[in-house]
C-alpha cells in the first residue's frame, strides 16, 4: 500500500518505545495532580479571600502560573536541563523528561482545577460555613466532592495533554513513541514508523479521553 513495507517495523522496539511513553505518562500525571491540585486550590481560596496577605499571595502564585504555562514545552525541556540534571541525575531518556513533564503540566492542571471549583454552587459554601466547619474541613468535605466531575475532566485533559508533550520530548531524545518518531521517520526516512508511532499516540489519546468521560458520567448522575 503506497510503496510501505510494513515488515520492515522493528515490533519491539515499538513495545519498548509504547512502554516508554506509558511509563512517562503515569509518573508524570501522578505527581502533576499531586503538585497541581493543592495550587488550583490555593488560587480558589485566595481569590476569595478578603485577607489582604491571602490576595497577594494570589498574584504572586498566579503570576508564576501563568509564566510556567506561556512558555513553550520545547524550550521548557531545554531551559530545565540543569534542573533535571540535579534532580534525577540525566537530561534525557524516560527519567530525564518526567521532570520538565510535571513542571510543565502542574500548573497547567492547577488552572483547570481553579475552574472546577468556581463551578461549585456557592450556596452549599455558606451553608458549610454557617454551621461552622473550618476552612480546611470546607475543601475536603464540601469544595473537592462538589468538583469531583469537573476535577476529573481536568485530570483528563492534562493526561492527554501529557501525550503531546512526550512526543516533543522526542525531539531532544526524550524516549518513548515521540522519539520513535522523530528518529526514525525524520532523520532515517522510515514512513512505516513514524505512520505506527502517529496511529499509537492516537489511539492511546483515544482511549484516555473515552475513559475520563466515562467516569465524568458516572459521578455526574449521582
């Protein structure tokens, strides 16, 4: 079919790199939502508050948001090479990138998750306020279950998301289906590669997305 010769495909290093790219992505999306969703919680009560020290550790915390999030992943990778280098010892391979993915994606999720709570109906706030729970019983037992569809659509959103990074990770021999890619579609010619690595990243997108969808249904109806 249009001159491809698909026997030519090294399977397993396919699985390796297809294995590669999960690794990344789960250890990446663990410790993004672990980091992210204390600071979108943050910028929800901070917004609201009418402490004047709470406000201005809104605008900081928000300025730094928004200058990790304009910043392109690319040069994200490259800017953070002696950060990685001190962290996990590498500036590339599987182990080398999972740094410059969570610091990439941490802030991206926190926003999401701002949003998730601005939705919560404010009502059910006050009358948690008025019976006088403190603020942090507020989050956990009223804010974050209130949220939890839309905190799950965020969680989502960024894993997916996470995909497309760990393929431009590829470009600085980052590993996984991205690397695949790059190498071998770009520098050797081998379109069979590079047309396998596409219809992976697709497929596992798919997947991630269908499957977020169906759990943000399932504690929708409830």
């Amino acid at each position: 079919m249009l001159g491809l010769d698909f026997t030519l495909v090294d399977w397993e290093e396919v699985l390796t790199a297809t294995l590669d790219t999960l690794r990344m992505l789960l250890a990446s999306s663990v410790f993004a939502v672990l980091i992210g969703l204390p600071i979108g919680v943050m910028l929800y009560m901070w917004s609201r508050s009418s402490s004047g020290w709470a406000r201005a550790g809104h605008s900081v915390l928000s300025f730094v948001v928004n200058i990790l999030r304009s910043v392109p992943f690319i040069i994200l990778i490259v800017a953070l090479i002696p950060i990685t280098k001190v962290i996990v010892g590498q500036s590339y391979g599987v182990l080398g990138t999972i740094p410059p993915l969570v610091i990439g994606a941490a802030p991206f999720f926190a926003r999401l998750v701002e949003t998730a709570l601005s939705e919560v109906d404010k009502g059910v706030i006050e009358a948690a306020q008025a019976m006088g729970s403190s603020t942090k019983q507020v989050v956990l037992r009223v804010l974050l279950p209130e949220a939890r569809p839309g905190l799950i659509a965020a969680v989502t959103i960024t894993i997916v998301t996470l995909v497309s990074y760990t393929a431009m990770s590829g470009l600085v021999g980052g590993g996984g289906l991205g690397d695949l890619a790059i190498k071998y579609g770009y520098n050797r010619y081998e379109t069979e590669v590079m047309l396998v690595a596409v219809v992976l990243m697709i497929l596992l997108v798919q997947l991630l997305q269908m499957a977020g969808d169906r759990i943000v249904r399932h504690y929708t109806r409830k």
